[in-house]
C-alpha cells in the first residue's frame, strides 16, 4: 500500500511557531480543495474510499487522530497517530478505504485532489468496524455519523 508521510517541521520563537503544511512540488497530484473539520473525542470518520480518483492529505492541527488506512485489494491496513507530539501530514491514495479516531478534541484538515460534487458524490462505505481494521481503532464504542453507521 502506497502511503506518504510527510514529517512536519515548526519554527517556534517567544510568538508561538509557524510551519509548512505541505509543499504542491511534493503532491503526486494537485489539491483542488481544502476542508476543515472539528471532532469530539471518540468520533470516528469512515472508512470510505473514491473510485474516481481523489487522494487525501491529513494534517491534525490540533489534538491528536488515528488514522487508518485498508488496501482493499490486499488487506494491507496502515494506522498512525497524527497530531500533538507527532506533527506529520498522511498522504492516502483515494481507492484505499480511510478515516480516522478523534483521540481527543480534536481540528483537522483534509486537502483533496478532487473538488467534492454532491449531485455526484464519490464516497463509498466501508464500515469502521471491518474485521480488517476493527482492532486498530481504540474505541469499540464510538460516535459515528448516520452515514458512518450505515456503511
């Protein structure tokens, strides 16, 4: 399975600390669109994957994440804890099914390289609790979104 971390470097001084979040130049593939969502402790986001093609760069900007990756074709699964004490960027191919474990309070951002269409949504479920990827989570309990429950 193809993924790309990315260590995330900061320059602190008596202000607070600035950093890069990512490089185009380094990207196999443009970012066309950049979200930014908030997440209570034990939510999980996913699994789903693309079809058509759209990738994913995670960055935790605040908090700490797990994320989790499953190579559909192999069952190949991949899972990092992002964040506060680990400031790295996770690059996910689209066809791998990804989501990821609010170990905390948490902001995070998703930079896609496809522009998202809700007349035409490529966003396909697996659900979080796969026999492949149930034992990476730290939760058995989670808040999941109607969508994530119905996977």
């Amino acid at each position: 399975m193809i993924v790309t971390r990315f260590p995330l470097r900061r320059h602190e001084d008596g202000r607070g600390w600035f950093g890069e979040l990512i490089r185009s130049s380094a990207l196999p593939k443009p970012i066309k669109q950049a979200n930014l969502s908030r997440s209570r402790q034990g939510v999980i986001r996913g699994l789903h994957f693309h079809e058509r093609g759209q990738d994913d760069l995670f960055v935790c900007l605040e908090g700490m994440v797990r994320v989790v990756v499953l190579d559909r074709e192999t069952g190949e699964t991949f899972s990092e804890d992002i964040g506060d004490g680990n400031t790295v960027a996770i690059y996910v191919p689209g066809v791998h099914a990804h989501g990821y474990e609010a170990l905390t309070d948490c902001l995070f951002a998703y930079l896609v390289t496809e522009e998202y269409d809700a007349a035409d949504p490529d966003e396909h479920g697996i659900p979080w609790d796969d026999e492949r990827v149930r034992h990476l989570w730290s939760t058995t309990s989670p808040i999941l979104s109607d969508r994530d429950t119905s996977s």
